[in-house]
C-alpha cells in the first residue's frame, strides 16, 4: 500500500531512500549549581569548548571557501581569551560549566548589544553558547549523518550549517517548511538531490521507512518507486524560433559568457549589485565603466537589460551607509535610494552609457522598486539625459501592477519579478520558511495578476518582460507567453530547456495553456490544469 | 620595558567589527608582546576580539595604540599593520 504526500518539488530528479527523520533540537537542560567544583567544571568547559571548535573546523573542511570563512570567524569567538575568562567569573560564584558559558555568552551580547552592527554576531554568540551547553549536556545538535547508504532527510527546514554536514548518502530531502526559494531549494538544486519542501504531512514520516521523491509530481510517494515518478514533461531538441525571446539572467562577466554559450537573445536581467556589495569604497565611473563594458562585451547576441542598484539595508553596499531597517524588504531600497544617493545611480548610468558606446551594443536600463508612475517617470528623465537607452522598471510591487496602462508614452518596457511580485503580493517574507506556499507561482492570485500586466502592456504599447525564477520553469514559461509576456529570461542553465518549450508551442496553444492556469482556484489545481494542456498539444 | 605609542583611526565603513577585531587579536598573540587600546582614558587588552568589538568604535574615530616592548621596529610594525586591518 503506497500513500501519497503533496508538497513543492525542487528540480527534475526523482529518488528513492530511507526516511532519516531529523528531531527538532532537544531543550537544553536548566543552569545550576556546581557539585564537582570550579576548578574541574573549567575543566569540563574547556573541553566542550574544545570539542565545538573542532566541529567548526570539521563543518569548514567540508565547505566551500566562503562558508569556511563563516566557521573560521566563529571558532575565533568562540575560542576569545576573555569569554573563558568571564565563563571562569561565574565559575568562582558557584555556576555549573553550562550556567557559566551562558552568562559569560549574556554579559558579551549585553556589552554588543544595541548596535545593528552587531545583532549577528550576537546571534552567533548564543548559537555557539547552545552548542558547548549541548556537548556539556550529551545532547546531539550535529545532523551525525552515515557516508554511505540511500537518505532521504525529513525535518523542518534545513539552514546552512545543516546543508553543509550533508554526506553522499542524502539523495533525497522533504521539509514541513520552506518554498521554492528556501535555502534547501536552492542547496538542493544545484546539487542535484530530490527535493519536496512545504511538505504539510512530513511529520507523518517514520524513521526507516522507503519513500520516493518525486519533485516533478510535487509529492512523496511512500513504498513508491523510481518508475513510478513523474515523467518530467520533455520538449524535443530544436533550434527553431522560439514564441518569445528567451533571454538569460547574469550578475557577473563569467555568467555572460556561461549564458553566451547557451542560446539565449541577449540579456534579459543583468544584476549589477555583485560590482558594490564588497566595495568599500564607491568604484570610480571609469571603473564601473570597465567592469561593464567586459560583461557587455561578453553577453550573448541581443539587447541587454540592465538594472540599476537594488540594494537596502538586509543587502547593504557598504559605502552607501545604510542605516538599519525594521523591515528591510520595505524600506528605502532600489530606485528609492536615489533620495540620498541621486550622484551613485546618475555615475552608474554614466559608466552604462560609456560602456555601450565602447562595447556599440544594445543597452535597455531599469530601475527596481517602483511604486508609482512618478517614479517611473523620474527614472526614464534621467536615463534619457545620460545615455541612448531604451528604459524601463521593474515590476515588483503591486501598486504599479495596477499602473501599466499609465505608462504609456512613460517607459519603453517593463520587466517583472515575481519573486518580489510575489513577495508584495502576498504580504509573504520571501525569507520566512513557513510561508513557502505562498510564493508558488502558480498561485492564482499571481498568475491573474501577470495576465492584468501583459494585457494593460500590450494596449499601452510597453513590452512586458518577466525575470524572476518562475521564467526558468518551461511549463511556466508557456504559461507566460500566453498570458501576452513578449519576453523571458531565464538562469543559464534554463535557458536551452525553456527555449525547447517556446519553440514546442504556437501562440493559439500557449493561449489555450494560460486560459487553463487561470482557470484553476488553487497552485495545484492550476498547475494540473496547465500541465494537462500543454500535454493535449503534443 | 619601554612603552610606544601610536594613534591609529578607523576607516573601516563599518567600524572596528568581528574581522579586524580577529585579525588584530592574531596578530598580537603573535607578536608575544602587550598591547593596549586606550580611548578616552580606558585601556582595553588587545588579546581578545570580543573585548575590542565591544569599545564600539565606529567610522572616522580614532584611538591609542600602546606596545610594551624593548624592540621598536616590532611596535612600529604592528602599528602599520593594526592600521591597515582597520581600513576595510
């Protein structure tokens, strides 16, 4: 007897394993009292300590260099010469090992506290303070996972320091929690490992148990096996002309060759952030004005659209001072900066225009978080003042969504992102795993909302573009072009695959595709429906 | 022992943080030798990164750097290099 639960699938990759059920972290046991003396329980402290440093080392081994740095730093709090000494302070007044660590771990995060500077560095200090009071306790926090054999993970959601102790022996992941933008969905994806998140069911899940992961079917089939997985739906091999142009979604000059090799028409989202987030200082025009120039040069034949900084305060530049937000997601971000950063965006489309004219290609430029038609106008001025660009924005919040028709005769284009979109739409923190239904893009109420902004695009003459992940999803894609999106763009490793769809479909059939997403009243009823009638085309 | 001083500024945009306050305590355990942040009068140990990021010292201030030490090429060298790990 096979039972069947429904969740998001990640990726194309089906597996089947065992159910290696990962328990929520155990409750630490009450301070007290010393009973062996200061002088042993300093003993018995160094030693946890010790052993949660080598954790550390063993976690970093296993990452790549940047996670290894994340270790690295925290092994340095952790080992601090004064934190053992104030741990010894509390030691001499009578504490246990563990009460010691925890008040010496207080009186650090009490000293750091009230500077936004520190408010992670605080959290890290108490997560390292749980793991010694953990390793004093004999209370496992570690994932202690096998080398070999076939695991499929169950757990709430996973964070970085979970995903980085995952052996070999994971082919497989569910989580209760999580979306498709989770950090196990991304971790997940590029490693290739089957996953289904927002798994309402998971905690029905036992220990041993043999189940199939079937991310393309959204669902865990228990006592499934591989050929009963969900086919993924395959579009044939072609180069012919595709619905719409399928473009491709950069940050960096080794991207735009990566994409150049695909065959994406142009770019379709050029991120410019990765040139300022580690600058601490503003780069020169003649700078920004090279870094350009090399991605322009570098991208796959076609216009390149690119956006201007879409950075706030949970995405800081470092030179820029943004002050700390209580909710980065809505507060001075994107085009919103130009308040008191007009000189930072007017010397990035400076260099832009330098770099079109030393590379003569083809540069559409957009600003990110536009609420209104204003904005939008305020942008395009400028743009036009500096540089032969086709402009436009992005589309991402909802009160423009119900503005297209007014940008008529304002912008040449609009691009959206339904990650954002998504995020706006739905009051849904794109950063809270609990919330990863949500952020479905096939929610009807996103998908009605698409179908408002091609229409509204079309009747004002302003192309319509989409650039958030839910474009590198083929059938989405098709959805997309019926709902009247003149453009897509897609992650290099998609485009090819998208491609494949759009030039599988005529523009009566996509039509036919997206009226059947819309008729659907929840994510898996629209999916379903769309599915079957992409199927019907074949 | 002699004792050298020095007076060193941050530039780091986002004051003395977790890195260099690392960076410096290494290099100071290093060295073997004592050396005192001093603001305002109070004196912190350099030996200890949470001690240092607790001084909460932002962008643009400046502080004391004190080396305990017979060997002044070795203080003049770890005022260089204490400098430097605060420029960002």
């Amino acid at each position: 007897m096979s039972s069947e639960l429904k969740g998001l699938g990640v990726g194309l990759t089906a597996a089947v394993g065992t159910v290696h059920v990962v328990a929520p972290a155990q409750p630490l046991p009450a301070w007290g009292k010393s009973t062996i003396g200061a002088q042993a329980e300093a003993v018995r402290l160094k030693a946890a300590i010790g052993a949660v440093a080598a954790n550390l080392d063993e976690l970093g081994a296993r990452s790549d260099s940047t996670t290894a740095e994340i270790f690295e730093a925290l092994k340095m709090l952790l080992e601090d010469d004064e934190l053992f000494e104030t741990a010894e302070g509390f030691l001499e007044e009578g504490s246990d090992a563990a009460g010691a660590i925890g008040q010496a771990v207080n009186t650090f995060a009490e000293l750091l506290g009230g500077d936004p500077d520190f408010d992670a560095r605080v959290d890290d200090l108490q997560d390292l303070s749980r793991r010694v009071q953990a390793n004093l306790a004999g209370i496992s926090v570690g994932l202690e996972l096998p080398q070999t054999g076939q695991l499929v993970l169950v757990g709430e959601d996973f964070s970085p320091a979970d995903t980085a102790q995952f052996t070999p022996a994971v082919v497989g992941v569910i989580t209760r929690a999580g979306g498709p933008t989770s950090h196990t969905a991304i971790i997940c994806r590029a490693r290739s490992i089957a996953a289904v998140v927002s798994v309402a069911e998971a905690g029905s899940l036992i220990n041993g148990t043999s189940v199939l992961v079937d991310p393309v079917g959204d669902r865990v089939v228990v006592g499934g096996s591989l050929s009963d997985a969900t086919k993924p739906l395959e579009f044939a091999e072609t180069d012919g002309a595709t619905l719409i142009p399928v473009r491709a979604n950069i940050g960096t000059a080794s991207d735009a060759v990566t994409a150049a090799a695909t065959r994406a028409n142009g770019v379709g989202l050029f991120r410019t952030e990765l040139l300022y987030l580690s600058a601490n200082t503003a780069p020169s025009v003649e700078q920004q004005a090279a870094s350009y120039a090399e991605v322009l040069a570098a991208a796959p034949a076609g216009p390149i659209v690119v956006r201007t900084i879409d950075a706030g305060s949970d995405k800081p530049v470092p030179f820029l001072n943004m002050p700390h937000e209580e909710n980065p997601s809505l507060g001075v971000r994107g085009f919103r900066l130009i308040v008191e950063h007009r000189q930072f965006i007017v010397d990035q489309l400076t260099s832009l225009e330098a770099a079109r004219k030393s590379t003569g290609r083809e540069v559409w430029v957009m600003a990110p978080m536009i609420a209104t038609v204003a904005e939008a106008a305020e942008f395009a001025e400028l743009a036009r003042s500096i540089g032969e660009f086709k402009v436009g924005i992005m589309i991402e919040t909802p009160a423009i969504s119900m503005q297209v028709d007014s940008l008529a005769g304002v912008v040449d284009f609009v691009s959206i992102g339904t990650n954002d979109l998504s995020q706006y739409l739905f009051a849904a923190d794109r950063m809270n795993p609990a919330l990863g239904a949500l952020l479905n893009p096939w929610q009807p109420g996103l998908i009605r909302m698409l179908a408002k902004i091609g229409t509204d695009g079309a009747a004002a003459g302003v192309s319509v573009g989409v650039c958030g992940e839910s474009a590198s999803d083929p059938a989405f894609a098709v959805v997309l072009a019926g709902l009247g999106i003149t453009s897509v763009s897609a992650s290099p490793s998609q485009v090819n695959v998208v491609s494949n769809a759009l030039a599988s479909v005529t523009a009566e059939q996509a039509k036919a595709v997206a009226q059947a997403a819309l008729s659907g009243t929840d994510a898996a009823s629209a999916k379903a429906a769309a599915l079957a009638a992409l199927a019907a085309t074949r | 022992m002699a004792t050298f001083t020095s007076e060193v500024e941050v530039l780091d945009p986002i004051g003395m943080h977790a890195r260099p306050a690392g960076q410096i305590v290494k290099l100071v355990k290093e060295s073997g030798v004592e050396v005192l942040f001093i603001r305002e009068g109070e004196e912190t140990k350099a030996n200890s990164a949470l001690r240092l990021m607790a001084m909460k010292v932002k962008t643009g201030e400046k502080f004391t750097v004190s080396v305990t030490t017979d060997d002044e090429a070795l203080a003049n060298n770890l005022f260089a290099q204490i400098q430097e790990f605060l420029k960002g």
